[in-house]
C-alpha cells in the first residue's frame, strides 16, 4: 500500500536544518551519471516515436470502420487517452534535450527538442528560457517561474470577478476548478506567464499580453533571446500547416480526433506533473533574503505513478528532486542518481509514494496559500485550508 513517507525539513531542537553545498551533492553522484550517451537517448526517442506512429495509423486504418457508434466514440477516447500518454512521454525527451541531458551535443540537443516540442505545439525555445529560470529560482517567492503559490495575505485579499466566498469548499466548485486548471494551465501559462513570481520577468511590463511565450518582445525574454523566440513561432507554424494539410487527406474531424485528443491529455498530464511537484505540504517556498539555490531544488517532491511514471514519463515523477538539483543528468541515471544523494540529504529529502491522482485533487483543494514558518527564518510552508 502506497503511503506517504516525505519527511518535513522544519527545524530540529538544534536549529534550522542545515543545507549540504551543491559540491557536496554532486560529489555524492557517480560520475557516469553525468554522462548521456547517444545511442540510449535516441533508443527512447525512436521508440517514442513508432508507438505514436503505430498507434495513430492504427486509429485512422480501423476505428472508423467499427460500425457501432457508441464502440467507435469509445475506441476514439481510449486512443486519445493513451496517444496522450505517449506524447507527453515524447515531450519529456524534448525537455530532456532543453536541459542538455539528451546528449552531450548541444545541436543535437536543440534539433531534438525543436522537432518533438514543436509536434506537439509547444514553442521550444521559449519554454526552454523560461523553464530554465524556473530551475534557476526554484522555490523563491519572487523569482520562480511557475506555480509560485499566494501568500495568506494576498489570498484573503483577492477579488475574483465573482463572489464564491460560498461555493469554494463545495466539492463541485473544486472539481470545476480543477478541471478548468487541468484544461487550460498550460495555455494559460504559455499565453500570460500566470503563477509566475512578481519578479521573475526580464523587463516591466503592464500588458496582460506583454509575457506571451509566443512575443519576441515579450517581458518573459532578453532581447538576445528574440530571434529563438522567432524560431520558436515558425515551429508552431510549420506543424500547424502540416496537420492543414493532413486534415485535406484524412479530413477535418479525424484530425482532431487523432491530435487534438491527445493535445488536450497532454496539457492535463504536464500540469499535472508540474503541480504536484512543486506542491506538498512537506515542501517550503523561500522569501528572498533566504533563498538560495539548494534550498530551491530540494523544495520538490518525488512521487510515484507507477508502470506510466516509470516507462512512458521516463521517471519525470519518480526522480525529480535530482533533477531540479542536476537538470544535466540524463532520465535513465535518475534512479542511481537519487539513491546514491539520499544518505547525504536525510530528512532534507521529500518523497510521496500515495496515489498520484489522489494526491492532485487533495493538495489542489487544500493547498490555497503559504504562511511564514515560525521555526525555519524565511520559509513559508502550505496552510492546508480544508480537510
């Protein structure tokens, strides 16, 4: 039986816990881990890529010749469900390659992570500098790139655009949120930048629109960063006139049943994934002053989600905290990597083995806001609002 056995970093009898130097981690680490090799990475990426193109020649070659119309609708969901699987574990290897863990050939690299984010509608570039940001300020209050959390002020404070002080605790005002937080995270993250901390962008900007991932001007980018930026955007295009194309061929409807599907269960998983790392009740946020980059990238959590987890996310959720500390280290020497830090961290190392799903709606409808941790200076920990 799963159970949670993530260990808080509060402050012993003796004081505020003490945060191992990034040498001393590394140190901790064999030095094989550090090095991707070809052949492996391109192994998962070939076969990434014959079980989504198998998988949809199959979809397109049978699925409309079932007769039965309830049968049909259903093998087109079950498709999509696992196309979106498999996807999201193609746009892991991307997020490999943005790291320059695919290989140790930054080209190859950046071809990889182009052709696979771009495939799946995701300007790579873009995501590949303002993801590295959120690996730079992990955890900090102000710097960090995503799912920054409120504060109890700033939460009590808000002013949505409707009053549901009386609906919020209602299971299905939460499970609308949530939905809605599934379906449209992502979008929303790539169209305004939201959850990013106040002073995370590179420039002022007071245009909603002004921290677009698709902008070259964009407050999210330097200025050297605009022409990737450009390229970016001419991926996006490139894939859109492709599945233009196709929907001439196959038409307008199976397209989208064959790419819009899984597009959608993409979003949810990446959001998802992304959430629930950043999120637990174990797991502390920094105020400036008391930051510093340790702190940041232990303040993750590794979860657990199985034969999905292990084999088609390639062990994203399983090895993360190792990979916040060393983006460099390569998916497969995650699980050696992690092992071999675990006697140097102690308690400083949070895991939580309970259901993943489970785990997304009871931190989404108990974690509202962060509070000041009276026994560690600078860290602010999860109020849980509601049992």
């Amino acid at each position: 039986m799963s159970q949670r056995i993530s260990k808080t970093s509060a402050a012993s009898p003796a004081g505020p816990p003490v945060y191992p130097d990034i040498n001393t981690l590394r140190q901790a680490i064999p030095k094989h881990c550090f090095q991707p090799t070809v052949f492996k990475s391109m192994s998962y990426l070939v076969r990434d890529v014959i079980l989504i193109g198998t998988l949809g020649w199959a979809a397109v070659r049978y699925i409309p010749s079932i007769e039965d119309a309830t049968l049909r609708a259903a093998a087109w969901i079950a498709y999509g469900f696992v196309q979106g699987l498999i996807c999201t574990g193609l746009w892991i290897l991307g997020h490999e390659a943005g790291h320059g863990a695919f290989s140790k050939y930054s080209l190859l690299n950046d071809i990889v992570g182009f052709f696979t984010h771009s495939s799946l509608m995701v300007p790579y570039y873009s995501w590949k500098f303002s993801h590295h940001r959120h690996h730079m300020f992990t955890g900090h209050m102000e710097k960090d790139m995503a799912f920054v959390p409120k504060t109890q002020k700033d939460y009590e404070q808000r002013q949505p655009l409707i009053d549901t002080e009386y609906l919020e605790d209602t299971p299905v005002y939460q499970a609308v949120s949530l939905i809605f937080h599934q379906l449209f995270g992502w979008v929303f993250y790539l169209l305004f930048n939201i959850s990013a901390g106040s002073d995370s962008q590179q420039k002022p900007t007071s245009s909603f629109l002004g921290r677009s991932h698709f902008d070259p001007t964009s407050a999210v980018f330097r200025r050297s960063e605009a022409p990737f930026i450009v390229l970016s955007d001419i991926g996006l295009i490139m894939m859109f006139s492709a599945l233009y194309m196709l929907s001439g061929v196959v038409g307008t409807q199976t397209v989208v049943l064959l790419y819009l599907q899984p597009y959608v269960w993409v979003h949810h998983w990446l959001i998802a994934i992304t959430y629930l790392h950043h999120t637990h009740v174990d797991v502390p946020h920094f105020e400036a002053e008391h930051w510093t980059f340790v702190k940041g990238a232990l303040a993750t959590v590794d979860r657990d989600f199985g034969f999905v987890g292990r084999h088609l996310f390639h062990g994203i959720i399983e090895h993360h905290v190792v990979h916040h500390l060393f983006p460099r280290i390569p998916f497969y020497y995650a699980e050696e990597a992690t092992e071999a830090l675990k006697p140097v961290l102690g308690d400083l190392y949070h895991r939580d083995d309970r259901s993943f799903l489970g785990q997304l709606w009871s931190n989404f409808t108990q974690c509202k806001f962060v509070a000041a941790d009276e026994s560690v200076p600078g860290a602010l920990k999860w109020v849980q609002k509601s049992k």
